[in-house]
C-alpha cells in the first residue's frame, strides 16, 4: 500500500518532468534542422533533467556500481521500468539504442529518434530487417559510440529473469563486439504508479568477449543482468522526523 507521501512526490513528480518533457520535445523539434549537434544537447539535457526530478521530487538515490565504456561495446541493460531507458543518455554519451521499430513511426518523435542514433528493432521480420538492424549499428560504431540494447525486449518485473530476444544472438555474432552487462532494481521503487523512496543501483558487470556460442553468451548474460535479483531489495528510506511542537504548559 502506498503512502501519502509517495503519492504526493508522484503527483509533484509527474506535474514537473512530464511538462518540462514537453518543452525539451519542441525544443528538440526546432533544433532539428539546424543539425545534430544542438539536438543532441537538448536529449541529454532532458535525461539529466529526468534524473535531477527523480532524486529531487521522488527522493531515489541512484548508485552507479563500475564503469560503463563510451564506445566499443554493446551494453547490455536488464529493463525493469522507463527509469533507465530514459537515463541511458545520462550514462553513456550519445548511446546509440537499440528500440522497437513502433516507436519509430510515431510523428515528430521517430524523426527525432533517427536523428539521435535509434536503431529499429523489427520483431519477428527475419534476416533482412537483422541485416538493416547490423548496418544502422555499425555505422553507428564507426562514429565511436557505445551500443545498448535491453536484450528481454521487454520490461521484466523485479525478482523475474526472462529469455532474451531472438535477435540479440544475431547483433553479438554479427557486430563482434564486447557485450557488457547491466544489471539495474529499479522495478521495485519507479516501476509503479506511486513511485517510492530508496535506493536504485545501476550494476556494470564483466565484458563478455565476443566469439563465444549463442548458449554460453546468453547464458552469462541474464546471469550478470539479473546480479541485482538475487539481492534483498532495499526498503524504502524513512521519512524525516519531524520536530515535536512544544508549548508552555
């Protein structure tokens, strides 16, 4: 059950970021012409404008466990709620992401998507849209950034492992590039209506050498995503005492 309190940070919350978002989306839709650059300022600026309401107005610290690499490398994040989607940029410089082809095709934004580095992930369209999917990364790689990819496809509630999708096989094999882990709990406090205080960690696992067979890599991949699961999750911070009135008797 949630407490006043959460739900009065939620409602604070929601009011700030979503009508910041929507300055931060006609500002991005100006400075598209005027060329990448200004643009992507605006994205990144955005996502530190997410975290700033997230540790301010909902009261979660966000803890970064290792290092993440700014390019040569596919990250591979465990997808509990929007909080690290929306972070990503906040992480790692101009990530380029993988995401699913719908979002794409929504006005305005999908333009704004390609523009940034968004790779579309066509479900269940076969060896050409992988084809597509490996030429839009390497491209994407030769500019020196980093990859990331929620390999589940999907958000998976805390505590929950899922298989990973049928294409992420295919990018490791075919981009031959290093698969760094992340594991992130950020289900239990942002995945929810009423958000919650607490703590979430972002873990950075091993890098995982290309090369390897498609059991062994999966395998250790959603081992290394899941670190966090195997974890108590933390409860929520208390509330500040409040100081007791006093009076004359």
């Amino acid at each position: 059950m949630s407490r006043p309190a959460d739900v009065l940070r939620s409602l604070v919350f929601y009011a700030v970021f979503y009508t910041g978002t929507v300055f931060y989306v006609l500002a991005a839709a100006a400075l598209l012409p005027f060329g990448r650059a200004r643009f992507v300022s605006v994205v990144v600026n955005w996502s530190r404008f997410h975290r700033a309401c997230v540790v301010n107005l909902l009261g979660i610290r966000v803890v970064l466990e290792g290092e993440l690499p700014s390019s040569g490398a596919l990250l591979a994040f465990k997808h509990e709620s929007f909080f690290e989607a929306i972070d990503l940029p906040n992480l790692v410089f101009m990530p380029g992401i993988f995401a699913k082809a719908e979002l794409l095709r929504i006005p305005l934004w999908g333009r704004a998507a390609a523009t940034y580095g968004v790779v579309p992930v066509e479900r269940d369209q076969g060896a050409r849209a992988l084809r597509h999917m490996i030429t839009s990364a390497r491209a994407l790689v030769q500019q020196d950034r980093v990859l990331a990819i929620f390999p589940e496809g999907t958000r998976v509630p805390h505590g929950r492992q899922a298989p990973l999708g049928a294409g992420f096989a295919g990018l490791y094999k075919l981009l031959a590039l290093p698969v760094v882990p992340v594991a992130v709990d950020s289900g239990p406090l942002y995945h929810r209506t009423w958000k919650r205080r607490g703590t979430i960690t972002i873990r950075v696992g091993a890098p995982i050498p290309p090369g390897l067979p498609r059991p062994e890599v999966e395998a250790r991949v959603i081992t290394a995503i899941n670190a966090l699961n195997s974890l108590p999750t933390q409860p929520p911070e208390p509330e500040p005492a409040r100081p007791v009135p006093t009076g004359s008797a």
